[in-house]
C-alpha cells in the first residue's frame, strides 16, 4: 500500500498539542485558539513556541521557523522525513505511514544521505515530494551565493533541499517553508514553483512593528545579507495573489505598520494600494530601489559594484566591508 496526499493529510491533522503532551511537554499557557510553551527545541525560560490549535501548526518565534507536525517530528526527533511519517503514523494507529518509509536498501538513500521516499505513479504532472534535506548540495549553494550574491550563512537556516518528482522526472530545488507545510521552490535553471500547499511565511513574529513585507523569499534573503541584525517581524507572501491571505494575517496579529518591499511593477504597485485602503500605514521601500526589478537585483547590483572597488584597491581585497545600505 502507497502513501497518498490523503493520508499525509490524516497524519497532519493529529494535534501537535496531544503529539507534545505525550513525550510529557506540557503549555505555560492554553487557549481556546493556541498553546503556549517553552521551546522543546532547546533550554529556554521565557516561552517562544506557539502552537496554533485551529490549525494545528507550530513556531518557534525566536528562530522564526515553523510548520506542521511531521516538520516538529523532524527537528524534535532528529529524524528524516519519511522516518517522521512512519512515526507519526505509528502514533495515530495509520498502519500505510511505515510502508512509505521502507524503499529497498538498495535504493533507500539519496546522494545526500537523507532517506529517499518509494516511486509511485504520477498523475496530471504534478509535483511528488521526494525528500526533504537541511543540506543544499554545492550548485544551489552557488547559484545563491554567486548568482543571488546571498549571505549563505544568513540564510541556511530558512532553507531546505527539496527533491521532488514530476512525471518520472527527478529534480531538485531550493525550498523555502510556508505556513501551511508547503515549499516554496526555486532553482539554479529559472525555476519557481511550489510544493502545495501554497501559503505566506511568517517570520521573527515576537519582533516589533513595522512588520517588512515581500514578495518572494529570494528579496527575503538578500534582505538577510544585507543587514547587520534584522529587528522587525518579517512576512513573505510568496506571490502577489497571496495579498488578501496577508492583509488577514496581518489584521489577526493586530499590525498597523508595515514596510513594503515588493517588486516595481504593476503587480508590487498594486499590492501596496490594496494595503494602504485596508488602513495600515505603508512605508513603501521600493523607491530605494525604483531602478531595478525587485531587492534582489538591486542588491546583486550593490554587491558587484562593491567587489570592483575591492579589485582596484588590493590593500583591502582580503577585507570585504559589510554593504551598508539606506534601506533601514
């Protein structure tokens, strides 16, 4: 018996609250809505781990990172993916969980030694998760660094490695979490998609207002390199379309100051309007960067121009000075 989306979803929907309660982790605090605790991540004293008991979805506000449970079962347990889904599925009596975790020996790992997840039948071309890594192999880390000119040490901890199947075909992606346990995908070939469910990513949620706001997770991230220390919350709607599911996240959490950072075009020009008439005071950042596409191409533009003064001047070539940017 194979694994379908169906049964993942059964698996998803078993209550972090009861997954937690059973390995004797108990909340600081309980609502109707969400549980509060000190994270079982690592040793803490004031509590940052939400769970949303609504959605059954989990953060840990002081990494900014989050998801479902079979990604708790992952960080919890030290675990990969498809040992998560035979656990988890053990736990809740779903005798399919461990035949989805059991590929031949053989074929049972992938180039990267994380468990590879058995080959079944594809339909309509849709994309099958494969698995799931916390190591991005050396191309994706070069297309980040010298292509996206991406501080990779700012930015591992928000990524994965997604290996995923469509038609037969293999692949392998940049994956960037959202809040619903989908990925976001991108490559080194000009490829953007998503492993569904689609959804924004919220980031840094125990960080103050204005909350900076982006599009896509690549103008996230040269965020990250460019800054210092970031000391605002920070949401991803990781499309335009996502502008209304954004705007109630934002009315839910109470913000009533943001900092756009969105593309020039119609589409980011557009989305800035629909929040300045939904009554939030809108800081609108892409006037910093009104000659360029999107973040990221204005920031590879500052880098480069940076190394070229750095070549000229071979007294403070081995000494790169941090970007200093307007942007605050």
């Amino acid at each position: 018996m194979t694994m379908t989306e169906e049964d993942l979803s059964l698996i998803k929907r078993y209550p972090i609250v009861e997954y937690l309660e059973r390995k004797g982790i108990k909340p600081v605090r309980r609502t109707p809505a969400y549980a509060l605790y000190r994270s079982p991540l690592r040793e803490e004293t004031h509590p940052s781990f939400k769970v949303d008991t609504e959605k059954n979805l989990w953060i840990d506000y002081a990494e900014g990172r989050g998801g479902s449970i079979i990604d708790l079962c992952i960080r919890l347990e030290s675990c990969t993916l498809s040992e998560a889904i035979c656990r988890l599925g053990q736990t809740t009596s779903f005798d399919t969980a461990c035949n989805y975790a059991e590929p031949s020996k053989e074929k049972a790992y992938s180039s990267n030694g994380s468990i590879r997840l058995p080959k079944e039948e594809m339909a309509n071309g849709a994309r099958r998760l494969i698995d799931v890594s916390d190591t991005l192999p050396l191309h994706l880390q070069e297309y980040l660094t010298k292509v996206r000119c991406i501080n990779l040490e700012k930015a591992i901890p928000f990524l994965k490695s997604i290996s995923y199947e469509v038609r037969g075909r293999r692949y392998e992606a940049i994956g960037f979490a959202n809040f619903s346990g989908g990925y976001e995908l991108r490559d080194d070939n000009m490829f953007k998609g998503t492993i569904a469910p689609k959804d924004i990513t919220p980031i840094f949620e125990n960080k103050p207002q204005p909350v900076c706001l982006f599009e896509w997770f690549m103008d996230f991230l040269s965020f990250l390199s460019m800054k210092e220390e970031v000391n605002n919350r920070c949401l991803v709607m990781n499309s335009v379309s996502n502008i209304g599911r954004s705007i109630s996240y934002l009315n839910n959490h109470q913000v009533s100051s943001i900092r756009t950072f969105l593309d020039n075009d119609g589409a980011g020009r557009r989305a800035t309007q629909e929040l300045i008439k939904a009554g939030f005071k809108v800081e609108d950042i892409s006037r910093y960067y009104k000659d360029f596409k999107d973040l990221n191409e204005y920031h590879v533009s500052r880098v480069r121009e940076q190394q070229k003064k750095l070549e000229k001047d071979p007294k403070t070539n081995n000494k790169p000075k941090q970007i200093k940017l307007k942007i605050r």
